[in-house]
C-alpha cells in the first residue's frame, strides 16, 4: 500500500489566507471555453461580413460626397443607389440586436444552472476556494472579456454604418438617420453594457430557476421586456429634449414630438385635424399613384408639410427632438445604467449562492 | 409486503402487436407540457401585439377608403395618414418588428425539437425510455410528429393573423390615388399560414437531428440556429425569386415604390433590342441626355422617364402579387419534404445507436 | 428456457474490447448474480442484453431465443439502469403514468399500493426523492410491468443498509412467488449471499465462472459466494463451468 507523503499539518490551517483569485482564471478557461469560443467564431464572422459590407458603403458613400456638383442627375443618381445600400443595410442593423441577447443568455444562464443541474455544486462548492469568492471569480473575469469582445465589435459597427449617419446626408440627397435610432444599441458603450446586462440576468436567472433551458429562455424574455421599455420609452428621456419652432430640423436629430400652438395656447399634436385642412389644398405626388405626401420611400423627412397651410392662419410648429451632439452623452448614460444594472445583479447572484442551502 | 395482483401469462408475447399509437399521447404531454405551454403563451402574446398594431392600420385603411370626395383635402389627409401607419417600416420585413418576427420560427423549433432526444441522452433516461414495451423508434416518431402537428397548428393561426394585417396594403382599392401598396412578397412572406408552420417544422426537425447527433442540450440548440440562420438567409436571398421563372415587363410603373404590389426582381435598359446596362444608367450617360432634368422632378422612377424619351426601354422583372399563393405552396413544400426527411434520418439514427 | 443466451458475445468501444468471448446460458427461474470488479464489463453485458446497445461480434438471444431489444423481448424484460434514470422534473404519479402507458402489461394497483408502504408521495417530484426513495420507486415501475426477466444493474448501490436488506427481499419475492427471473450485478457480494442462486464471474472484459452457485461452491471448494470471487477474480482466467 503506497503511503501517504505529504504529513499533516495540523497547525498551519486554523485561520487559512484565501487562495489567490487569478487560480480561477484557468477553472473558468477549462470549464466555459466552449462556450466563449464559439462567441469568438460568432462575432469573428459577423465582423468579417460587417467589415466586407463596410468597405463597400464607405467606397459608395466616398462617390457621392466626392460627385460636384452635388444637385447634378448623376449625382443624384449616386445618392439613389446609396440609398439603396441603405435599404440592404437596414436590415443587419435590427438582426444585431439579437447578439446581446443570445451571448448573454448562453454564456451568462449555464453558468449557475448547470451546476446546480447537474449538481456538481456540491463538488465546486466544497472546494478550498469557497463558494461565492468562486461565483465571483467567474463571473466578473467572463463579463469583462465579453465586454472587451463587444466594445472592439460594437467599434467595427459603428464604423460599418458611420456613413448612413453623418450630418449633412440630407442634402446629398441621402436619407437622414439619426444614430438614436440606427444601431444605437450596438455601438462601443452599449454593446458590451447591453451583452454584460443580459449576462448578468442570464446568472441571476441560472441562479433562480436551477435549469438551464429553462433560464435561457427566461433571460431572453427579459432581455426583449428590457429593450423594448428602453427604446420606447426610456431612451429618449435620458436628457431633456430640446424644443424648436424650427420645422427644419437637422435629419440626424432624433424627433421625440411635433406639435403646435396657435397664440401662444397648444392646439394640437400630430397631424392637423380634417377640420383645419379644408381650408388647404393639397398637390398630388408624380403620376397620381404613390409618392404621396409623407408616402413610402424611406424616413419620413422632418420638414413638415402642413407648416406653409397652417402658418398664414397663426398656427405654430414646434418639434421635441434629441440633437446629434447629444449621441456621447447618451451613450454613457445608457451604458451606465445598464453597467449598475449588471453590477447590482451580479451582487445579487453572489449573495444567494453565498446564503443557498445546497 | 404487497403483492403483485395480475398474472404472468407466458404464452401470450411471442410476437407482439405493437402498442396503439396514441398511448404516446399522454407521455409527449407530460413530458414536454412546458415546452408546449410557452410556445402558446409566446404566440399569445405576440398575437396581442400583432392584433393591436393591426386593428389601427386597418382602422386608417378603412377610413381612408370610405372617404368621399377622393380629391377632398380631408380625404387626402386619410390616405396620408393610413400611408405613414403602413410604412413606418416597424412590421414590414425590414423593420425592427418584422425582423424580430421573423426570429420567431427558429427560437420555437430550437427550443421545442432539441431537447427532445438530446435531453434522454444528456441526462441517460433513454435508458428507461427506450426499454420500455412501446419500442424506441416509433416512441421517437410519435413524439416527433404529435409536437410537430401541434406547433404547426399554433403558428398557422398566427400566421393567418399576419396575413389579416398585410391585407389593407394588397393594392384592392387602387382607384384611391396615393394609397399605399405593397407586395406580399416582402411583407413577412415566411410568417403566413403556410410557411410560418413549414419554417418551424423546419427548425423543429433540424434542431431534433441536432439533438440526435450532439446529444447535449444546449449546443444543439445553439447548432440549430445557426444552421437555421443560413438556410433562412439563403432562401430569402437567392431562392425564393425563383420558384417561378419571374415575368418580364417594360411597363416602368411595375416597380414604383408604394404603388405597386410587384415584386421586383430584376431591371434592365435595352436600346434598339440591344442590352444596353444593368440597374442604374451609367453616369455618363444621364450627364449627356438627362442633365437639364431639374432635381425635383426625378421621383421614384429616377432616369427611366427621361431614358424612354431617348429611345431607351427599362425592362423589370418580377413576381406578381397573384403568385403569392403558389410561392407559399412552393416553399410550403419543400420545407415539409426537408422535415419529412430529417425526421427520417432521426429515426434511422435512432434505431441504430448503439449505447 | 434460458433467459439470456449469449455466445462469443462481445462489445467495442474504439479500439478497446469492453467485453468479449463472452458465452453464457443463463437458466430461467433464477437469480443471477453478475459479479466484477468496476470496468469488467458488467453494464456493457447488461446493456446488450437488453438491447440498448448492438453486439461488435457474436450473438445474444433473451427470453428463449428471442431478439435482444426486439417488441417481443422488450415486452417480457424490465430494465433497471445504473444510477435508477427518472425523468426527474415529472412527479411519481407521471412516471407510473408512463410506464404503463408505454408498456402493454402493468400493475397499476400493485404500484401505487407499495409506494405507500415505502412512504413515498404520488405527487412528488422524482428528483426530490432522496437516492434510495428513487431506487425504490424505479423497481416498484420495473415490478408492476410483471416482466418475465428482471435486470438490475448495480440496484443496491444508493441504499442504506436497511433499505438495501427490503430491496433484495422484493426481489426475492417477486423470483420465487411470480416466476421472475432477475438478473442483476453488484459488487456488493455479503447482499448477494442471501440472494442470487447463479453466478456469473467477469473480470475485464471476459467471463471467468458461469454456473449454479451450490455447484460452483462444492466444484471449487470454497464456503462462500464471496470467497469464490476473490479467488478467482484473482487469478487468470479459469475454466467456465455450467
């Protein structure tokens, strides 16, 4: 019988330093490398495609702001088939969307719940290192690694559709984009605040639930709840919306409301009543058939309308809006919330698995 | 001790005859009842959404539609408003909604087909579910095809709902000038009663393959996905125009913008019966013959009007709105023979796994 | 009838053979006790026999020359796997429910009447039963499926002494008053003393004893079940006696 070679020692253990925290990186690298590799050969590929699509909008774009001059019909001809870019691009800019919900619900839920799935918590958790200084040590080193995934991402898309957003597209005969509403979520602070967020759900979730399909599916929900509150109704209220009875306002402001007085006193918002606009007369668009006013054809354009109608009877508009300078501000102010979000639910899931009576 | 109450009856198996079928019933419930139950509650929710979004679009069509005079500033100002409901772009293929609908397929089937086999093999209860009397392949087959009909009767509902919300913009009440017409080719063509339950039993089967060869829950959720994103990408990019050989018109007003329910597929210019250049004219061509046209006046039709005037012929091609129907069968189809035959692969494997 | 026939039954994982050569008449009527230390094969045997995985070579029959895994073997032989599988979110009234839904004979009365002796609640989830209250429960399922051949593999491994001591004498019961055969593997051997009445010896892949257990004893001299095993678990293969 082979005999044991390391003595005990019983003195040396009654109060123990904690183990060292960056043991655990290589733990958290042999047990979740899957898993981050195969978000490596997900975001390695879309930045492939994005880069390829990139080079091929900034190459367009580059001949129409370089077409003089720029009211000519073959420059106007450029700023149609860019608008068309447009149209091809529009699409990716919302599938995109998808990627912080996916990588974080199936990196952030496994986490927890497939250990207490399985149960090989109990082998974990009974380990020197001690329970919840482990829980810690894998969640904050993945939440960063993501993040710094994400942000280096989240800069190739803002460079992919950076020409869709410049200022002064409008009168290239380009479509006005606000970066409020295109991509505004994938960028270089909300990418990763959005993919460590729905991370940190996916762990909270996993802590909860104790399945891992189950707290998958649970933080996508919430992930779409959360993004759909923030894009309606909470974006635009991160700083006071700026008012102007200028009915030219810049196409990449962002328009929160229109609405008008008459004499100083709020007459109505929106659209005129069909009782004020008997009065007005209205020209048809080309060949009777589409093309009306405020018909398809890409973002409605800010200028308003009805303003030449109205105006003669002492009817003003005035227009909420988000300017485009106020992009930054915007960004660290959702990417802040969101960074606390995680912060807070990540304490929690360390506290329960810190309390949980296995 | 308690005793066992019924007989062995020795002569009586020798060559069984199989179970009925639907004893499978009961355990495919049981054991996928949650599965089940979100996919409806998803479905559910969406309809709210859907119907609510819906019932205001058909509200402006038919205002606009029941207004007389046609030319009346009022009446205008109807169109106009239906028109901006239409084309915020929201549900349209391209919009964030339509988009995020669009998903919808591949999450329902990943979630629904993986576990099915991959969860007996990732947790080892085939070592029951496969010993038991009923017999493992036609125990998969049941279970296979009970939630495959199921799934396939939930998102045909929904996808009549999408339908219903399409229907204001399929150009019936052209003789309004300005009203907003699309082509139903690109209003969520995979979201109808058709293909809606055809591209999920699509997902459902690949992500039950997946399961089968994976054997481990998640990733063959994840492997599901991303096969399902390619083949959507692939169908919606390069197959679906070509189901049928697509017409050929030179009537410029095939392609306009809002105004017709064509699909276009394709645009040419000829000259004297000669090809002359694909798509846009060259530059060079538009500064020499259109360069006096001013700014305002080239609409959505661009160059071709000017074009015509110089003896050139734009020709388009496309899909009309009357092949929606066939197009639908179309991909109906395959897809279903896809499905029939992953299911069948899934059974092969089934019946050949050794432990 | 034999219950299990297997002639120069073998088995192969990649390149390594988990069984092989592996001959064996295993009489009906009996308890038989498959015994080996970890890695001899012993769930590679079981699982062949009851058709979860497909011979690399060789032949195994059930149930008087019937096909391994085949409607007709399925119907007579209940499988009990190692580690008891249960569908562990569904509650112990959805498992009864299931078997007997996917089997063509069950005792639903005999069923629900032993788990109330064990104590065990319908309602409750499979997997919050403790280890032994799952064992229990996934023989009471095996049992009320009135099979011909019973097949354990590794059964008494999750339970308490006293638990263990009821388990066997269920299974005892069920051989000698219903005609069931049983055929389960251990490496438990003072449990099986009492018990099982064939052996079966395997170590590494191969079948070292097969025969009735007073004949083995007498044949080889040995006083007891377990002193027969490590002697010749021991030591290189011997003969086979029947």
């Amino acid at each position: 019988m082979t005999a044991l070679t390391t003595p005990a020692r019983p003195d040396d253990d009654t109060s123990p330093r904690p183990i060292p925290w960056r043991r655990m990186t290589g733990v958290t690298w042999r047990q979740h490398r899957y898993a981050l590799a195969a978000v490596a050969v997900l975001l390695g590929g879309l930045a492939g495609w994005l880069w390829i699509a990139g080079t091929s909008v900034h190459h367009d774009y580059a001949a129409v702001t370089a077409c003089r001059p720029a009211s000519a019909p073959a420059c106007q001809d450029l700023a149609t088939t860019f608008n068309g870019t447009w149209n091809a691009m529009s699409i990716p800019s919302v599938l995109l969307q998808l990627l912080p919900a996916l990588i974080g619900a199936f990196v952030g839920a496994p986490l927890l719940a497939r250990e207490l799935e399985t149960g090989t918590f109990r082998f974990a958790w009974t380990q020197g290192f001690g329970r919840w200084r482990w829980a810690l040590a894998k969640l904050v080193p993945l939440a960063v690694v993501l993040a710094a995934a994400t942000c280096a991402f989240g800069a190739l898309v803002s460079w992919c559709y950076q020409p869709f957003l410049a200022p002064g597209n409008q009168e290239l005969g380009i479509y006005g984009n606000t970066p409020f509403a295109v991509v505004f979520s994938l960028r270089e602070v909300t990418f990763p605040a959005w993919t460590v967020a729905t991370f940190a759900i996916g762990a909270l979730a996993g802590m909860l639930i104790r399945r891992v399909v189950p707290a998958i599916v649970a933080t996508l929900a919430v992930y779409a709840g959360l993004a759909v509150v923030a894009a309606a109704f909470l974006r635009e209220h991160y700083l006071t919306p700026l008012v102007s009875s200028d009915t030219n306002v810049p196409g990449t402001a962002w328009i929160i409301g229109q609405w008008w007085t008459k004499d100083g006193r709020f007459a109505f918002a929106g659209n005129p009543p069909d009782s004020l606009l008997n009065a007005c007369s209205f020209p048809q668009g080309p060949g009777g058939k589409g093309g009306g006013i405020g018909g398809p054809g890409g973002p409605p354009s800010s200028a308003n309308p009805f303003a030449q109608c109205l105006a003669p009877h002492g009817y003003a508009p005035w227009t909420s809006f988000q300017p485009a300078t106020r992009f930054w501000p915007f960004q660290w102010i959702e990417g802040g919330w969101l960074l606390v979000l995680a912060a807070l639910l990540i304490a929690v899931t360390i506290w329960l698995v810190h309390r949980r009576a296995a | 001790m308690t005793a066992p109450t019924i007989p062995a009856q020795p002569g009586a198996d020798l060559s069984p005859r199989p179970l009925p079928w639907r004893r499978m019933a009961g355990v495919t419930w049981r054991q996928h009842r949650y599965a089940l139950v979100g996919v409806v509650v998803l479905l559910g929710a969406l309809a709210v959404w859907v119907w609510t979004a819906g019932t205001s679009l058909h509200n402006a069509y038919a205002a606009a539609v029941a207004c007389h005079p046609v030319n009346s500033s009022a009446c205008v100002n109807l169109v106009v408003s239906f028109n901006g409901s239409a084309t915020d772009k929201f549900m349209g293929s391209k919009g964030a909604g339509g988009v995020l609908l669009q998903v919808m397929p591949a999450l329902i089937g990943a979630f629904a087909g993986a576990p099915v086999l991959a969860r007996e093999l990732e947790t080892g209860t085939f070592r029951f579910a496969w010993t038991q009397g009923f017999g493992r392949w036609r125990w998969a087959l049941a279970k296979l095809v009970l939630l495959g009909v199921v799934l396939a009767a939930a998102t045909a509902a929904f996808g009549a709902l999408v339908s219903w919300y399409f229907q204001p913009e399929s150009g019936a009440n052209s003789q309004i000038p300005g009203l907003y017409e699309a082509s139903p080719f690109g209003n969520l063509f995979s979201l109808r009663e058709v293909t809606f339950p055809a591209w999920t039993l699509a997902a459902f089967t690949i992500a039950a393959l997946a399961g089968m060869l994976i054997r481990r829950v998640v990733p063959a959720i994840v492997a599901t996905l991303a096969v399902y994103a390619g083949l959507a990408f692939a169908v919606a990019a390069f197959l679906r125009k070509h189901y049928l050989t697509p017409l050929v018109t030179s009537n410029i007003n095939i392609s306009l913008p809002g105004g017709s329910t064509a699909w276009t597929i394709g645009q040419w210019t000829t000259k004297g019966g000669r090809f002359a250049f694909a798509g846009n004219p060259p530059d060079s061509l538009v500064n020499q013959l259109c360069s006096n046209v001013p700014q305002d006046k080239i609409g959505p039709l661009g160059f071709a009007p000017c074009l015509a005037q110089h003896g050139y012929t734009q020709w388009t091609s496309y899909q009309p709105a009357t092949r929606f129907w066939p197009f639908q069968w179309i991909e109906g189809g395959w897809l279903l023979a896809l499905s029939v035959l992953l299911v069948a692969a899934v059974i092969w494997l089934v019946r050949r796994r050794a432990a | 009838m034999n219950v299990v026939e297997a002639s120069g039954l073998g088995k192969r994982y990649g390149r390594t053979w988990a069984l092989r050569e592996c001959t064996l008449e295993i009489p009906a009527g009996r308890v038989a006790a498959l015994v080996g230390p970890n890695g001899a094969g012993k769930t590679t045997l079981l699982n062949l026999a009851v058709g979860l995985s497909t011979p690399s070579a060789g032949a195994v029959t059930v149930l008087g020359g019937r096909r391994a895994g085949s409607p007709a073997a399925l119907d007579g032989i209940a499988f009990v796997a190692q580690d008891t599988p249960l569908y562990k979110t569904l509650s112990v009234a959805d498992m009864i429910y299931i078997t007997r839904t996917l089997n063509r004979r069950f005792d639903k009365s005999y069923a629900y009447a032993r788990l109330e002796d064990l104590g065990i609640p319908p309602k409750r989830r499979a997997g919050k039963l403790s280890g032994g209250q799952q064992a229990q429960l996934a023989l009471t399922l095996a049992l009320a499926r009135r099979p011909r051949l019973l097949v354990l593999d590794e059964p008494v491994a999750m339970l308490d002494p006293i638990a263990r001591h009821d388990f066997m004498a269920t299974v005892l019961a069920a051989a000698s008053a219903y005609g069931v055969s049983v055929l389960l593997s251990s490496h438990v051997l003072t449990e099986l003393e009492r018990v099982a009445d064939y052996l079966i010896l395997l170590s590494r892949g191969q079948v070292r004893l097969a025969g009735a257990v007073d004949d083995l004893l007498a044949t080889h001299g040995k006083a007891s079940l377990e002193e027969l095993a490590l002697t010749y678990l021991r030591e290189t293969p011997a003969e086979v006696t029947r």
